[in-house]
C-alpha cells in the first residue's frame, strides 16, 4: 500500500504586512513628535517677539503678536526661548540685533542690582565681550579669602535668576590687585582668584541652579588690572568678581 504523502505548507506571502505596520507606526510617532516640536518652537519665537517689540517701544508689531505676560522686577528676566546645551543660538531675530537683547537684559540686571549700583560697588556694562557684571570682592569675600560672605547670597542670586533663562555662555573672572598673598591657604594671586571665580560658579550651579554646561570659571590674579595698583582706589578697583554674558561669537569657542 503506498504512503500517503504529507499535503504541503501554505507559504504565506502577507508576512511582509507586520513589518511594514510596524514601520508605519514608527513613522507617524516620528513625524508626530517633530510637528509637536516645531509647534513648540513657533510659540516661543512668537514670545520672543512679543517681548522685544514691546521692550523696543513698537507696539504695532507687538499687537501683531500673541500676548504674553510681561516681566517684573521679582520674577527672573525670561527671553522666553530656550537652548539646547551647549548650543549657542543666534539672537538676531527679525530687526532684533544682540546688542539690543544685552541692552535690556542689562536693564533687568540693573533693576536686581540698583542698590550695589548706587553705593558704586556694582557696575553693569556691554562691552565687545558681552554683558559684564563687575562687583568689588569686599562685597563678596573676606581679605585673602575666598569662601562667599553670605551676605552676598541675595545679590548673587538674583544675578543668577536674571540671566539663567539666556542660552549665552556665562563666565565667571576672579581679579586681585598685586599685594602679595601673606600666609593662608592661597600661595599666590592666582589661586586666590580661581577660587573665588569658582566658588560663584558653584554658588550658581547649587543654589540657582544655573545649567553647569553653560558656567566657566577663570583666575587672572592681578595681570590683567583695570586700574592702577599705585594708589589704595586703584587697587580696590582691581579686587573684583566679574560675571560675563558672552556675545555669540565667544559663545561659540566656549565648547
């Protein structure tokens, strides 16, 4: 009696179908979260533009715009972008120039600051490196020491949340006069001055929580003085923290 023979397998040819389903749906995720992005990205330029038109005295094109709320002085000042770290962005927006961006960021600070500014302890300036915050060391800091007074805390603070929204590179310079460091901890002006940059780095890492990726800290001791070391104004001139807002160019050699 001869074998029965075995009926052949069905070969089925729609296998391809889960796979193809499967990269279907990838896909429209994909696609899905890039128009969830780019949506979140035109409202945020819509609120860059609201706030600089109105900064500026344009209220024509400020109406034109979606409304936002406007900054007061006990809120942080909020450009109202945002960066990926390490990734400067260019802050020429429309017939918005860098220049006027650092203008009113510097109004910002100066609001925070109005008091240190007018005892002469605090000066705000832009300069070709960008915004510079300079404040005199015997607010900051004990002679030949480098640990913050706290009573420093509240101005340092406010500095920080003034400028932790910017996607610009903040550095920060320690400067001492040329009297030479006499004992202590420190021997020498330019690891007094690293210190002291570095703890203010800390201070706004820790306690403002200022992104770290975007903080450096430098120490020029006292070879790089504003003022001259002859007289006792001239070297208390030269004793000083300064926080920097670098401009995109600097921004740029940063990483």
């Amino acid at each position: 009696m001869a074998r029965k023979k075995k009926p052949e397998e069905h070969v089925n040819h729609e296998r391809w179908l889960v796979s193809y389903a499967d990269f279907i749906t990838l896909l429209f995720a994909f696609f899905t979260a890039m128009y969830a992005i780019s949506n979140a990205d035109t409202e945020k330029l819509q609120k860059l533009m609201k706030s600089m038109a109105g900064a500026f005295g344009n209220e024509a094109a400020a109406a034109k715009v979606k409304p936002v709320m406007a900054s007061t002085p006990s809120q942080p000042f909020n450009p109202q972008f945002q960066a990926a770290p390490g990734s400067p962005v260019s802050l020429n927006i429309g017939r918005v120039t860098e220049e006027q961006v650092l203008k009113v960021i510097q109004e910002r600070v100066e609001k925070y600051l109005v008091r240190g500014i007018d005892e002469g302890k605090v000066k705000v300036i832009i300069s070709d490196r960008g915004l510079i915050i300079s404040i005199a060391d015997e607010d900051l800091f004990q002679p030949g020491a480098a640990d913050i007074n706290p009573r420093a805390y509240p101005m340092l603070s406010d500095i920080g949340l003034s400028l932790v929204d910017l996607p610009n590179f903040v550095r920060v310079e320690g400067h001492t006069d040329n009297t030479p460091v006499r004992g202590g901890v420190f021997p020498s002006n330019w690891e007094l001055s690293s210190s002291r940059a570095s703890r203010i780095v800390r201070f706004l890492a820790d306690k403002v929580h200022f992104p770290p990726e975007r903080l450096c800290a430098a120490g020029y001791g006292e070879y790089r003085p504003s003022s001259t070391n002859g007289t006792p104004q001239g070297r208390a001139a030269n004793r000083k923290i300064e926080i920097i807002v670098l401009k995109n160019r600097l921004s740029l050699t940063e990483p």
